[in-house]
C-alpha cells in the first residue's frame, strides 16, 4: 500500500489529495470499501461517500486490472483542503456536496486500512521502482490513473 499527495483523479479543481492506492483480490466487494475504511479508522469526520448530509471529506475508487485477472486497483483520495463552492461538485440537477478537508490519519492508518479491507499479498505497491512493474503486470500503462501524478 502506498501513500502519496498528487490527483490522479483530477478531482477539486486540481489540488493536490492524500492519496492511498494498493491491490486488491478479486473477491473482495469494492462497494464495500469505503465502510471497511471508515470502520476501521474510526474517525469521527471522515466521510468517504454521500450519506444524505451531502458532506464528504473523500471518495473511493476501484478500477479492475486492465488484464482481465480479477485483482482490483483502489484509490483513495482524501480531500486536504475544503472547497468553497458546493455547486463545483454536483451532478446537473442533483444535490450541492460540500467537500470538507478530511480528518487527519493516525500513524496506522495504512496498516488498519489493510487489515480491514485486504491488500493482495502479490501487488504489493510501496511508493517505490517495483510499483511499476506490478501495475504494469496488471495491464495499467503510463497514462492511466495509477501512474498520474
């Protein structure tokens, strides 16, 4: 599991995130995620989806390894600052999310997220040179989100 500031996602008007990215096994349920997460780190304000209060501090994404195996790219993406314009961030006709900064992470935050939703114990990304050979392997190529700063 790394962490990284960057936005690979090209969300909030391209600042920079907290960024956790890693591996997971094809059976781990990707709606799951972001409960698992929220469980695990037990903090108060993180909030990584819409529950109805139209408040978040971040989002999860999943995008399947291009090369058909299954294994699963997560990205969360933790918001560092709050956005001042609701309206940035909402779908024609549907509810104003406010983005507020996210809470900041305890020391075991990455330990406790894998713990809580699993990292594939073959693609295990680090931040370092071997990262890209495992996404590669994947099927991911240099202009997809893992590899975008």
């Amino acid at each position: 599991m790394r962490m990284r500031t960057g936005n690979p996602l090209a969300e909030q008007h391209g600042r920079p995130m907290t960024i956790i990215e890693w591996i997971v096994a094809a059976a781990v349920d990707p709606m799951t995620i972001h409960t698992k997460i929220e469980t695990a780190l037990a903090l108060a304000s993180l909030k990584l989806y819409n529950r109805g209060d139209n408040q978040v501090t971040g989002s999860v994404s999943t995008i399947p390894a291009p090369n058909g195996s299954g294994f699963r790219y997560v990205c969360v993406a933790l918001h560092t600052t709050a956005c001042t314009n609701p309206a940035d961030h909402s779908a024609p006709g549907g509810p104003q999310i406010a983005v507020q900064a996210a809470p900041a992470l305890p020391g075991s935050a990455l330990a406790l997220i894998g713990t809580a939703v699993g990292e594939d114990a073959a693609h295990v990304l680090t931040g370092g040179a071997g990262d890209t050979a495992i996404l590669q392997g994947l099927g991911f190529g240099p202009s997809d989100i893992p590899f975008r700063s």
